[in-house]
C-alpha cells in the first residue's frame, strides 16, 4: 500500500483529488498497529477522504490479511456511509 509515500498523495491532492482508494493486505503483525493509523494520517495530511480496502481475514488460508476495509473522512474519523455499494 503506497499510502505511507506521502508525496505522491500530495499531488494527487494537488490537482483535485477527493478521494484516494488504496488496495491493500497488512498481514496480522503490521495491519493492528498501521493500517488505520496511515489512513487517517493521509486523510488529514491531504484534506480528502482515504478508502482502504483488504480482503477478508481467512485463518485457513496461506496468507492472513489484517482486513478492516474502511473510509476515513479529512476531519479524523470514519466517514459515516449507512450504505456503500461498488459496482
């Protein structure tokens, strides 16, 4: 996930980004400690709204994503959608 390269999400903010979407799978060491913590981060930083999104945590599976797949709004917290739907 590019959302800790702080640069880059200043230019697209800088020609008029609202909202950055960043695909992503912390495993379950790094994802507890950073995963919200660097969106929120970007989300202020920026004034926009930051989306990450992970797979779904699978124990059974070879690799185990943190999951947590959240919208984080510019004024430091979850953007507050009763209903998302992407088609």
């Amino acid at each position: 996930m590019v959302v800790i390269f702080v640069i880059i999400v200043s230019l697209c903010t800088s020609v008029g980004c609202s909202l950055l979407v960043y695909p992503g799978a912390f495993n379950m060491t790094t994802g507890p400690v950073h995963w919200e913590l660097l969106a929120r981060a970007r989300a202020i930083d920026n004034q926009c709204y930051v989306a990450v999104v992970s797979p779904a945590r699978d124990v059974t599976a070879s690799y185990v994503a943190w999951g947590h797949s959240l919208v984080v709004n510019p004024w430091y917290s979850h953007a507050d959608f009763q209903l998302l739907i992407l088609v």
